[in-house]
C-alpha cells in the first residue's frame, strides 16, 4: 500500500482530497458507490481497503491509485461511517494527528468535519434519535483546561515530563521574583511528619533564598566531599535550610547548584534534576482490587493474571529507589508502600483472607486487604467479577482511606491507580486528601470488545460498560499523569517504525540462571502422562515433537480458543507440534464467570470436533509463578514456541516472560506485544482475526527449523537479546518517583483552574456515575431496582472539545516508559 513516507503536505485533507479525487473520478465514484451500497455500516481500515481494490478492475490503474495519494489516506483511516449518500472518515496521518472529512458518493464532494460531528455521525448508525438530541449530555473537561498545555507533535505526546518541565521552565522564568514564589511556597510546605525539609519558614522570599543558596554553596565548597551533612546542619539552619539537601557536602552542593540555576534562568534539565532530588515521596499507594491478589496460588484464578505480577515488581522497585533516594538525600525516614486489594473471606486456599501481609524481597512494603460490604455492612464473602464491581467501590474507597491513614499515621504522597476500579478509588482517595494521583489503565475494557464504545447497550447487561467507562473517564481527568505500559495505548497503532517503549521484565528465569531441576519430575507429570486428571486433560502421543505452548485466562479476548480451533484447521501445523495450553478451568460445572463457561464448553466442543486427544494437552490454571518459569524452560527445551493470540493484549506479560526464557514467541499484533516483538527478528507477530494466515505462519517457522537447525537458535537468542536491551524496573521507578514529584509542584500552579475541574468532576461521578453503580446487581444480595432517570440509557458518550486532539486525554499528560533513548523523534515516549 502506499508509503507514508512518500508524502509531504501542508494542506489538510479537506484541501487535498477534491483535486485527488477529480484525478481518478470515475474509478472513485465506483470505490464510493461500493462503499454506500450495503446501506448504514461502519468500515474498518481492511474493509475500506478491500473495497477500494475490487472496484477496481485494470491492474496497472489499481497500483497507481493505491499507492498514491487517495491509497494513503485511506490505509491512514481507522474507520469511515457510511450513512449514504455520505461516506465520513477517521484518518490518522501521523499518531496524535487526526482529520475528520466526509465525502458525498454521488459527487465526490469533500468536506471538513469535527470530532463532535464525525462522532455524531458514528452514534447515528446506532441510535438515531439519541444522536440527533440536542439536549442530551455531552461532557467537555476541556473547557476546564484553558491554561493547562497540550501537547500536539507526535515527537512530543508521551513525553509528557519533559514537556511538563519546559513549559514550568517558560512560565517561571517570566519574572523570577513573582513567578518563583509558587516553587517558593512548594519547597517551605515540605515535611515529614511536621519535620520541616529542604527550606524553613525565615525565608519568605526568593531572594532571601538565592541569598541563602550562595552562601550554602560557598561553604560546603570548602569542606571535604564526604563530610556528613550532620556536621554542617547547625549553619545550614542558621540560612534558613534544613535537612534533605544531601548526605554529605558533594550531594549538598550539587543540589544546591542545580536549584540557584532554575531561580536563575530555569531550563528543562536542571528543573527534572532538581524535582528527582526533592524529598517529596516517602509514603505510596497502590491500588490493584479486582480479582485475587495475593503472592502464591492466585495466578489463573478468574479475574487474575499478570496484573499481579506487574504490581509486586513494581513495588520491589519503588521501595528500592525509595531507599536510595533517601539515603542521597542524608534523611532518616522508613518509606512504606501499601498495595490496597480487596479481602475475600472465601479465599480458595489462597491468603485474600488476611488483611496485612508483607511483600517477599521487601522490608517496608505490604498488601492491606480490606473487605466490600454488604449494604448492611457486613462483609461481602464471596469473589465479584471485575464487571460487577461497581456498587461496592465508593464504600470501600471510605474504608480503605481510614485504613491507610491510620497505618501510614498520615496521608501518602503519592497514590497509583490500576484498572478500572482501583483508578477510581484513587481518584476518589487522591481528591478527598489532596495528593497527587497516577493512573495505570492496563487494558481498558473498549480496546478489547470491538466497538464498544457505541455498541455498548448491547453489551451492558453482561458486562457493565456503562460504568466501566464512565469510570475511566472520571479516573483518567482526575490523575495527575497516566502511566501506559505501550506506544499503541497511547496512540494505538503505527504504520512507521519507532523504539519499543514498555513496562519492564518480570520473569525470574532466563537462559543464564541456574536451571530448577528438582521441578522437572512435577513439570513431566503436567505435560507428559497419559491419564486425563482434574489438572489437566488430554495427552500427547508423539513427545518428540516440538511444543507451541500458551498461557493465559481463558477468556474471550485471549482468544486461547481461537489457537486450538487454528491448530485443529491446520494438518501440516498439527503434523509439525503438539499443542500445550494451560488456562482456566476444566470443567464449567466448576467456574462462576460468564465467559470463562462459555470458553470451556468450547474448548471441550473444539477437542472433539477436530478429534485432538493425543495432540493436545489442556492443563487448567498453574498459580505456582516459579514452577510456571520453569515450565517456560521446559518447552523451549522441546524447541517448541510461545504463542500469545489475544483479539487485543494491552501490554503482554506472558510474551516477555517467555522471551526472557529463550522461548521463540508468537504474539498478537494487536496491542504491547507488537512493540516488545521485532517481527521475524525476536520473534513473530501474528494477527488474531486470520487463524488460517496465523496458523501457517507458525507451520512455516517449524518448517524451516526443520530444514536448518540453528534457526530456532538464532530465533531464541534475538528474543532474549531484545529483553536484555530494553526492560529494567530500575529505569520504570525512576521515572515513576520523577513524575510523583514534579507533578506535586506542577498541581500547585493553576490552582483555581483545578478546583474548577474537580468540583465538575464531582458533580459527574455523583449525577452519573452512582446512578449507573445502583443498576448492577450486587451479587448474593438482593437485585435493586434502577432508580428513575438512571440506567443504560443514560450514559454518557463524551464528545470531544473540536480544537483538541484525538488522541488528547484533557487534564493528564499520558506517559510510558522506555530503557532505550529513541535515536529518533517518530514516536511516544
């Protein structure tokens, strides 16, 4: 199709397109009237382009028009609304650009439109009277954002703190004396625990600060580099400073330093030094509620997966910088960092049942568990589908508060979100005690079900989209800055290539590490023995074959259904391997989740229709996360491969577990993995919606490692090469505690602003979304009834502001993180 490269406008499409359509006028009036033929539908970027190449006939015509200009912009759409005679179109030129046009069939008559109306457009094809409504809802956070910048290149979108810090730098250096007082004020209200830090309350004035850094800084110059800070904090006192500049004199210096040069003419490097040297974050909170969260025997359980993973490396890292951060900045404080999940009485062997429990390899980290209550109060006992959660959220956000006050005898400094639910009680936490917010969406729930953004009335009674995405939209308004794990999170996905940019490796085994041997007799039994159990089911004939191996929930959206039905279309894949997936449960007599029933009543249907016992072998969820790294190895010892097919996979945690263990891996290209895999370098990318293309992509590969050995070597090293180069948690905490900081001085500025927006948000979250909570049962209780007014017909679709870019999310920067410096400016970083 057509390069992207090749073109260089100024014009808009709006500008451009009537001049490329005259020049192919009857070939495009053919393309439009295909287009406009089946009535009202919507078109995704494969049918578009599919339709556009049978209208046309000539061969040599068809390769013109497709790589030219008219070509280019439509492989540039993610989607066109036909509603005849017009056709309107979505297209993304580059990420974070949009342009809305849409084009009459008859005349081919082109037309500029905005976000609002392109979405009005898109709602017509589902409701029509709704979307003709002038008076229905429309929320706009935007117009509450008037002074906050945007960013608008696609260089600049996800590095939000950099653009943060040049933006702090331009408006504090205006006038120095003025527009230093907020950074003033910001380092006197520093403390821990009424303990003044960094700067006490005699200096009341910048210059009185300037003053006091010179002299500082010219006397600890004349002392030796390694003198403790505590022999010179009487005369740091006596100026008006206090503890928190540094251990000893060098480090005192330095900061010392880099704060006259932001009083003096701020710039971006200096200001993120600074703010990665402020003693600001000592306290932290984690929110991860739905599902089991605990640190054995949960992973599998409905609801829980890599989530769990990612959050407990995530906290060994933090409290790891945490420790050395202090320790720099010569203080005396013991961090704590608390995980807020959700306490199950009924815990199913695992310890969701007990309400404080330290992390492994932590000193001053815990999980705090605390319970959902009953609308009498009494503690709810049973799991709740993360789609049910809702009615139970604002409760447990007033129980987990007082808990977290009373164990961190304080407020936190700093509190992170994570999924839906555990956003919005941060949301709601972070608004009622001030303190700055981060929000992790992981997978948001719309990526994953195709068009659930408008088709989400059909989808409500099951899943609950309604307040899920009301959820996401208050959560997402009210963080301070949004950590993503990918690029395509961000801006979805990219036609150019640019540097992987995720979140960091989590497995414990790789090549290099001493192998678990005692496991492999249990590992042998799992895979090997040829009696079906109630641990798996399900044999392999042929053990010399070579394995492709997948792991994951069994759900809709990880489609390890979809794998078993291609493994069984294709004879020459099944001739090759054997088929080994471990995921959810056995038998549907034994799960409570909706989908997880319908997946194994396939999964059964599937063995039998392809007739795969001998070939398959189905092992139900492996909770054991060191036998589980082990289990990698094995199947890589098989010189088998990974397989990660999900419809949609946020970030793709399996995929870099396997990798780091020298498994060659196939992953979905739709999502994370897309960015964590070269395609046919450190791995494959495959696409879910084409089993038969997928499944041949992988015979092939086992093909060729049968006619050249070492290739499955090559393949695996790339893989393991590629996780070496670019994961580290060290990077990821860095940049998290970096931002924590600097976005507690950046909520300072613009104050009037931001209780303007909170107090709409407010309003939001308490019109809507406890209207929307109220209409999803409560499981074992009693089902309530909607109240008046409330309920899927009422909920929101948020238009948005037309001056703004698509890809904007109003009111926070949106970041996500990479170990690698891009040596280019083509993508989010």
């Amino acid at each position: 199709m057509a390069s992207k490269l090749s073109f260089k406008r100024a014009d808009s499409i709006a500008e451009s397109m009537p001049d490329a359509l005259r020049q192919s006028r009857y070939q495009m009036k053919k393309c439009f009237q295909r287009y406009v033929s089946k009535g009202k539908r919507l078109l995704k970027n494969q049918q578009l382009i599919e339709e556009l190449e049978k209208s046309l006939d000539d061969k040599v015509e068809k390769e013109k028009l497709v790589e030219g200009f008219l070509g280019y912009i439509i492989c540039s759409t993610q989607e066109a609304v036909v509603l005849p005679p017009y056709v309107a179109f979505a297209v993304r030129m580059n990420p974070g650009i949009w342009e809305y046009v849409k084009v009459h069939s008859d005349d081919l008559s082109v037309e500029g439109i905005t976000p609002s109306e392109y979405l009005k457009f898109k709602e017509t094809l589902y409701d029509e009277n709704w979307a003709k409504d002038d008076n229905s809802l429309e929320v706009d956070f935007g117009a509450l954002d008037l002074s906050t910048p945007h960013l608008t290149l696609p260089s600049s979108i996800g590095n939000g703190l950099q653009f943060v810090s040049k933006f702090m730098s331009s408006k504090l250096g205006d006038k120095p004396e003025t527009s230093m007082k907020p950074l003033l004020d910001y380092l006197r209200s520093l403390n821990y625990r009424g303990e003044k830090l960094m700067v006490n309350d005699t200096i009341d004035t910048v210059n009185k600060l300037q003053t006091a850094l010179l002299l500082a800084e010219v006397f600890v110059s004349g002392l030796p580099r390694y003198t403790p800070f505590l022999k010179f904090e009487q005369r740091f006192q006596e100026w008006g400073l206090e503890k928190g500049w540094g251990e000893n004199a060098e480090r005192c210096k330095e900061t010392l330093n880099c704060l006259s040069e932001v009083l003096q003419a701020p710039d971006p490097i200096n200001m993120e030094k600074f703010f990665s040297r402020v003693p600001s974050t000592f306290n932290i909170v984690i929110f991860s509620i739905h599902g089991y969260f605990g640190q054995e025997k949960v992973l599998g359980l409905p609801d829980t997966g890599g989530q769990v993973v990612y959050i407990l490396d995530q906290v060994r890292a933090l409290e790891e910088e945490l420790l050395q951060r202090i320790k720099l900045q010569g203080l005396n404080v013991t961090p704590k960092i608390l995980v807020l999940t959700r306490l199950i009485p009924d815990a199913k062997g695992t310890k969701c049942n007990v309400e404080l429990e330290p992390v492994e390899n932590t000193k001053h980290s815990h999980i705090l568990r605390v319970p959902f209550k009953t609308e009498d109060g009494k503690e709810l006992r049973q799991w709740v589908s993360r789609f049910d959660i809702y009615p139970y959220l604002e409760r447990y956000a007033q129980d987990s508060c007082a808990k977290i006050l009373d164990i961190l005898e304080g407020k936190p400094d700093l509190i992170i979100g994570n999924y839906t639910d555990g956003n919005l009680v941060a949301s709601l936490m972070s608004s009622k005690l001030g303190v700055t917010q981060g929000t992790i969406a992981h997978a948001l729930e719309k990526t994953k079900y195709e068009d659930s953004d408008v088709k989400w009335r059909d989808l409500d009674q099951k899943y609950h989209f309604s307040c899920q995405f009301t959820a996401d939209m208050i959560a997402m308004n009210t963080s301070d800055f949004i950590i993503t794990s990918t690029y395509q999170e961000i801006a979805g996905s990219s036609t150019l290539p640019h540097p992987v940019q995720t979140s960091p490796s989590t497995s414990p085994f790789t090549q290099k590490q001493k192998r678990l041997t005692d496991l492999h007799p249990q590992i042998e039994e799992l895979l090997y023995s040829k009696q079906d159990t109630n641990e798996h089911i399900g044999y392999l004939a042929d053990r010399n074959k070579p394995i492709i191996f997948s792991m994951a929930r069994l759900d809709k959206v990880k489609n390890i259904t979809g794998l078993v039905e291609w493994y069984g279309q294709n004879k020459r894949l099944r001739d090759l391997v054997n088929l080994v997936v471990v995921a959810g449960l056995l038998e549907a007599s034994q799960s409570k989740d909706r989908e997880e029933i319908e997946e194994i009543n396939k999964m059964h249907s599937l063995i039998d229709k392809y007739q795969l016992k001998g070939q398959i072998r189905w092992i139900k969820a492996q909770t054991d996360r060191v036998r589980n790294g082990e289990l990698y190895r094995c199947i890589a010892d098989t010189k088998g491969a990974f397989v990660q097919p999900a419809l949609y996979e946020a970030f793709g945690l399996t995929v870099i577990e396997a990798m780091n263990c020298g498994l060659t891996t196939f992953a979905t290209n739709q999502g994370g993995p897309a960015e964590i895999i070269v395609d046919g370098v450190s791995g494959f990318h495959i696409n879910p919606m084409n089993g038969r293309e997928a499944s041949n992509k992988i015979a092939d590969f086992f093909q060729k490692c049968q006619e050249d050995p070492s290739y499955w070597n090559k393949v695996s090293t790339a893989g393991l090469q590629r996780i070496y180069e670019c994961y580290t948690w060290k990077i990821y905490a860095t940049k998290v505690l970096n931002m924590g900081s600097t976005y507690g001085f950046w909520k300072t500025l613009n104050k009037e602003e931001r209780v303007a927006k909170q107090r709409y948000l407010q309003m939001f979250y308490n019109l809507q979304f406890r209207n929307l909570a109220k209409t999803v049962p409560r499981l074992f209780e009693h089902p309530p009834q909607a109240p008046a007014g409330a309920g899927p017909s009422t909920m929101t679709v948020t238009r948005p502001k037309e001056r703004q870019d698509h890809d904007q999310l109003d009111g926070a920067e949106v970041f996500y993180f990479s170990t690698i410096e891009p040596k280019r400016c083509d993508g989010y970083a």
